[in-house]
C-alpha cells in the first residue's frame, strides 16, 4: 500500500545514529526525501559518547541508498535560531517538510540528587528540544497547506516512570518524556486545523548507544532492582530500532490518517507489567 510520503520531506532529529538513523532510513524507504539533524558533539553531563560527524555522514549514505535526497547539518535542538535556520535551508533545497520525527534526547542516568545542571540539561535537550523542532517545521508545512503529521519520540518512561530513585538523570528523563506527551496533545490541537496530525511513540528498551554502553550497563548491574522494573511483559529484552520505527511510518503515513493526539506503545507490554 502506498504510504502517501513519495516525494515529501522528513526532518528528523538525533539523526546521526540509533532510532533517529533507523527512522531516517525508513522513511527514505517509504519516498521521503530527508532532512537529518544531530548535534554531533558530547555534552558535558551526559557520561556516554554521543553521535560523532562521521555518524551523520553514514545515515545520509543510507538514506542515498534508498534513492533519496538528503540534508544532513550538525545542530544543537536547544538552539533555536539553528533550527529555524535549518529548516529554512531544507525547504529552498528540498520542499517544504511534510514530517516531522522530534527523536533527539539523552539519559544521563547516573549522577547524584540535586545535580541542577543534569536536570536542566535533559529537559533542555528531550523536551525543549522537541518544542524547538516542532516550532521550527510548523510554519513551513501550514504554509503547504497539504496537511502532515508529526511523531514526537517519547518512552515508557513517559507513561510510567518506573525506577524513579531521586536522581537528577533518572527523574529528569521520566519528567521530560512525560512532557511530550502534554507538549504532543497541545500540538495536536494547534494543528489539526491545517490537517497536521501529532502523536507520540513510547518505545522500552531499545539496543543503542543510549542503552548499550558501559556506563548504563554499570548503573543496572549495581542496581539490579532497577534493572528488574525494566522487564517487559513479552520475553523479549529489548525491542529493535526497527519495531519503532515501524510506529513511526505508519503514524506519518495515510494508513493513519485520522490518527492524531494517542500515545502509542512499542514495549513488549512494559506499560501494563
């Protein structure tokens, strides 16, 4: 069935590498041509590696493969004016956007209570950032005037925020994918006049550099406890980049074309363990 993106325009954020790369590529698969952002730089509080240039360089290659045009820039989702900047040169290159995929963030699990600039930082990059990318693409697709749709990545830590323990990182990551959801229903409001539709995808676990690198690996194995409130409901451990960014192409194509403000999971039933 044909998914109604041939020859649109995706942006999506936190591009670079894991489910960002996955629902880039796909996307690309369905006809998308794609506008791919990352910051591409560490950030100080968060103690795991981020996406690197070179990581950027090869989701444009994959996106290319699918016989697809790509727009890949370096940018920080906190800043808007870069955004706004960005979006302006992916609709004078491209067309106008048709997509969006607000999938940036970080979890900087470890650290102690009270550490202000951990906290200020994860809301800054999961929710801000999400505000910004969506403020940014908004005018260009009502200008269109052919409707979209946009998909806001959130987790099942915005549906129960379970291992909460006091910590800035932890409790920062739940409060901030919680906050997608109200900034995902307001928008949906905002935007359902000019026929854009918005929703939220909630994945588990998910096997990338998020989650598979020494320092989460250190914090579950010296909190077994946490690791257990992790546990889906499926015998699966994780779900793949792919089973998300299946969610994802359905929610932005027109097979979901009346679907707009739901939060749907893609948990191996996580949220109802």
């Amino acid at each position: 069935m044909p998914s109604g993106l041939e020859g649109t325009v995706a942006l999506v954020t936190g591009a670079a590498r894991g489910q960002g790369r996955s629902h880039a590529v796909r996307l690309a698969a369905e006809g998308a041509d794609v506008v791919a952002v990352d910051i591409c730089a560490d950030i100080p509080t968060v103690a795991y590696p981020l996406a690197t240039a070179d990581d950027l360089a090869e989701t444009a290659r994959l996106v290319e493969a699918e016989g697809r045009r790509v727009l890949a820039r370096v940018a920080d989702v906190r800043d808007r004016a870069a955004l706004d900047a960005l979006v302006a040169e992916g609709v004078a290159t491209l067309g106008p956007v048709r997509t969006v995929v607000a999938n940036a963030g970080i979890a900087p699990l470890m650290g102690g209570a009270g550490d202000d600039e951990t906290f200020a930082d994860v809301l800054a990059v999961n929710l801000t950032g999400a505000w910004n990318t969506v403020k940014a693409a908004a005018p260009s697709m009502i200008d269109a005037g052919q409707g979209g749709a946009v998909v806001l990545v959130s987790s099942t830590q915005g549906l129960k925020g379970t291992g909460g323990d006091g910590s800035a990182g932890i409790t920062a990551y739940a409060a901030s994918k919680h906050g997608l959801v109200g900034l995902m229903r307001s928008f949906a409001h905002w935007l359902a006049p000019h026929s854009i539709r918005v929703n939220s995808v909630h994945p588990t676990g998910v096997p990338t550099p998020m989650i598979t690198n020494d320092v989460m690996q250190a914090l579950l194995r010296a909190t077994p406890a946490t690791a257990d409130r992790q546990g889906n409901l499926l015998p699966v451990a994780m779900v793949e980049c792919r089973d998300v960014s299946d969610a994802v192409a359905w929610l932005v194509s027109d097979a979901a074309r009346y679907i707009t403000g739901v939060t749907l999971p893609v948990d191996a039933g996580f949220a109802v363990r």
